[in-house]
C-alpha cells in the first residue's frame, strides 16, 4: 500500500489497530461465507469514489483493514485526509486478491463514511464561525469505541479537540456543584485534586458567571445563553482582563454557531460534530479480470 505520513497534528490514534481488529472481528466472526462464491485465485481490481462533497476522512482505517486481511491488496490514494473533495471524486484505486478485498469492504467503508462525515460537517461549522477568531470544538458524544477516531476526524474538518475523556481536563458541571455547595468549593477542591490540569466549570447565569471569575478557573462553559447574555459574558470578562476563557455550548446549530461565535466567544462546542452525523455516500466500484 502507498501512504504518506500525516501532519503532526493529524497522526491517527494509538489505538487505530484495536479499532479495526473490533470491527473486522464482529463483520467477518468465524469466516466470510459469501466470499468463497468467488474462484479462490480470482484477482480485482477497482475504485472507491464519493457520490457527495465531502472531506476526506479514514485513509489509516482503510489501509490498516486491507493490510490486515491480505498483504497484497495495494491501495493507490489520489486524496488525503483534510483534503476536500468534490461528488464523483476517486478517492483511491484497489487491486489484488479478490476474495479479501470483498471481504474487506465494508469495514473499510464504514470508517471512511463515518469518519469522512465527522470531518466534514466539523468543516461546515468552522467555515459558519469564519472571521469571528473563535474556535469549534467537539465533545464526549461520541459513538463508544471510536472517539479517538472521531476526533481525529474534527481536526481532519479543521476544528480542535476539547478534552479527550475524563482523565485529562476538569469540567465541573451542575451535580458537581450541587454536591460541592457551590461553584467556588467546586473549583476550589478541583484546583486541589486535578494535579495542574486545566480546570473548567459550567454556569447558567451571568450571577453563576461572577462567582466563577472570582473563583478563578481556566475555562468557563456559557450553558444555554442567550446571545444578548453571552454578549454580556464577554464583556465582563473582558473588563476583568480575560482572567477566562469562554465556551459557549447549548443549542448550537450551523444555523446558529455564526452568530454564537459573533458574541465574541472563544470557543464553541457542539455534540452534533460526532453524535448526528449522516454517513458520506461512498461507492467501491471493483473489475473482474
């Protein structure tokens, strides 16, 4: 297989490996039983191309599927991932075996659909919030199993990553304030036991907004404002002297993030990066010697 090496900020997932085992694991179980229709030394060669606009995300899932079942499938790519591309694109040509190749379609094709589709509505939004200097990030709502690829996917779209899981980063929400008394304890007793990793908290209101800028965390989620109120929120930030950053979540839409962003915002985070995402339509198109 060809490949070239990825941006820094672009290496896919350690756990790419483990990802493809899973899902080649549940597709194919004890053996591809259609496959064998097919003459056992029969080759193919063909290619898959995009029946939308999209931006191009999963060549690492794709190769590490065909590399798996059958060394001497070679991929031939004509796009990377980020690049975007238009409806009727080749993405890359296919030849080899053809009992594995046909057994690796599928799984190959989920992860370019899926992760193409993560990739290009990331694109949609950050292209919403253009000229505004805020940034888009994603969330947690991601489907189990696969979030290191989706997030690999929103910096394919052009968005960043907000944290990665619970491990890495704070977010102080509303039960946890409710169990710490108030947002000052919260924040107090993160910045005790987070271990000099960023500390986030979450409010409701611009009085919840003045209790967190006199606690003092890194980051404060604006959850659910309206916009004169975020409009608000930036301002007496910035007459603090941006002690915070401010991210804006709730309610975010392509509709709605430009205006969001408007306000003056850093950041805007939106779930639907990688929870509502509808497949890019794909085709691999194969020719029987």
């Amino acid at each position: 297989m060809t490949a070239t090496a990825p941006a820094p900020d672009l290496a896919p997932p350690g756990d790419l490996p483990e990802q493809v085992s899973a899902a080649l694991r549940e597709d194919i179980g004890g053996g591809d039983v259609t496959a064998q229709l097919v003459p056992e030394g029969q080759r193919v060669r063909g290619r898959v191309i995009t029946r939308e606009d999209a931006v191009l995300c999963g060549r690492p899932w794709a190769e590490e599927t065909f590399r798996r079942l059958d060394a001497g499938i070679r991929l031939s790519w004509r796009a990377a991932d980020g690049e975007r591309l238009e409806a009727g694109t080749v993405i890359f040509g296919i030849e080899g075996p053809a009992r594995p190749i046909l057994t690796g379609e599928r799984t190959a094709l989920n992860f370019l659909q899926l992760l193409s589709a993560t990739a290009t509505q990331t694109s949609r939004f950050v292209a919403a919030v253009a000229g505004t200097g805020c940034t888009i990030l994603d969330t947690r709502k991601t489907l189990p199993g696969l979030r290191t690829a989706q997030k690999y996917a929103v910096r394919c779209g052009g968005g960043r990553n907000h944290r990665m899981g619970l491990y890495d980063m704070v977010l102080i929400k509303e039960n946890h304030i409710a169990a710490a008394g108030s947002i000052t304890a919260a924040i107090a007793a993160a910045r005790r036991v987070a271990g000099g990793k960023k500390v986030e908290v979450e409010v409701e209101s611009l009085h919840d907004l003045e209790e967190a800028l006199r606690a003092g965390p890194d980051i404060v989620l604006l959850d659910d404002f309206s916009l004169e109120d975020l409009t608000a929120a930036v301002s007496l930030n910035r007459s603090r002297g941006r002690p915070v950053a401010l991210e804006a979540s709730g309610s975010v839409s392509l509709e709605t993030a430009g205006a969001i962003a408007a306000t003056g915002v850093d950041f805007v985070s939106c779930g639907g990066l990688t929870k509502n995402v509808r497949a890019v339509d794909l085709s691999m198109r194969l020719d029987f010697a």
